[in-house]
C-alpha cells in the first residue's frame, strides 16, 4: 500500500512532526515562505507555483542527528549523521520511523573498501547512501554489521 499523498509542504511537516512525537523527539522548525526567501524564487517567468513557495528546515533532538530539508518542488533531503538521502516528500514520515525504530544498518566491505548506510522502510525498497572513512560517527559505527 502506497504512503498517504503529501500535497504541500506544511501536510508534510505536520506528518512528520506527529512520526517525531510518536517517538519522544523534539522538532524545531524553521520555516521560508515567499519567493523572496526560498530557492523557487530563483525559477524564471512563467514557471512559478500556482501559490506562495514554502520550504522548511527541521531538526530534531536525540541520536542521531536527523535534518529533514522540504523544498517546495516536492523535493527532501533527509541528513542523517551528516550523510545526505534523497527520499520522496510522501516517503519521508515512512524513513523516519524506520530510521528511529532501528531498521538501520551500516554495511561494511572490506574489499573493495566501502560503507554504506542502508535504511529499510518495510514496503519499500531500502534507502542507500555511501558513507566515507572520514564521515564515521559513534552513532553510526554502532550500526555495523
């Protein structure tokens, strides 16, 4: 079964600030509204939104370190421990339960040498992001497998 559509940005904050207080963390959010203060606003004539451009910055308290950027493209980058995931605006609450649930793992090579950080949404195919030598965390060495 897909994920419930998320039409607008503020759907999408208000979807994954109830997924954080299910899980006891606290958001911060900030909040650009306008084409004065987002990145729609560097899109040329006559190819603006049919209203008001809306982004959002959130952060949340705990281990680990989550940023959730919605821009006003249906585009998110979700920042986990400083390593950066494209996921879907739809899929977002989805990632972040998962994440929080401990369906997370750092999967390891020893040769070729890699990291990569695997994050499994039952449902979905599971989220993958490289992860550098130097980009290793606490957090994240306590992941691997």
């Amino acid at each position: 079964m897909p994920p419930p559509h998320l039409p607008t940005t503020q759907s999408a904050v208000r979807a994954i600030e109830a997924v954080a207080d299910r899980h006891g963390r606290t958001v911060r959010a900030q909040h650009d509204i306008g084409h004065d203060r987002t990145f729609a606003g560097l899109v040329g004539p006559g190819e603006e939104s049919a209203g008001l451009p809306h982004e959002a910055l959130l952060e949340f308290d705990g281990s680990p370190a989550v940023v959730v950027r919605l821009f006003t493209h249906d585009e998110v980058t979700v920042t986990v421990e400083g390593i950066a995931f494209d996921v879907d605006r739809d899929r977002v609450p989805g990632f972040l339960n998962a994440l929080w649930s401990g369906l997370v793992h750092l999967r390891v090579r020893t040769f070729p040498p890699s990291s990569t950080l695997i994050v499994t949404v039952p449902g979905e195919p599971s989220h993958r992001e490289h992860v550098g030598v130097h980009d290793l965390t606490p957090w994240l060495a306590g992941r691997i497998r």
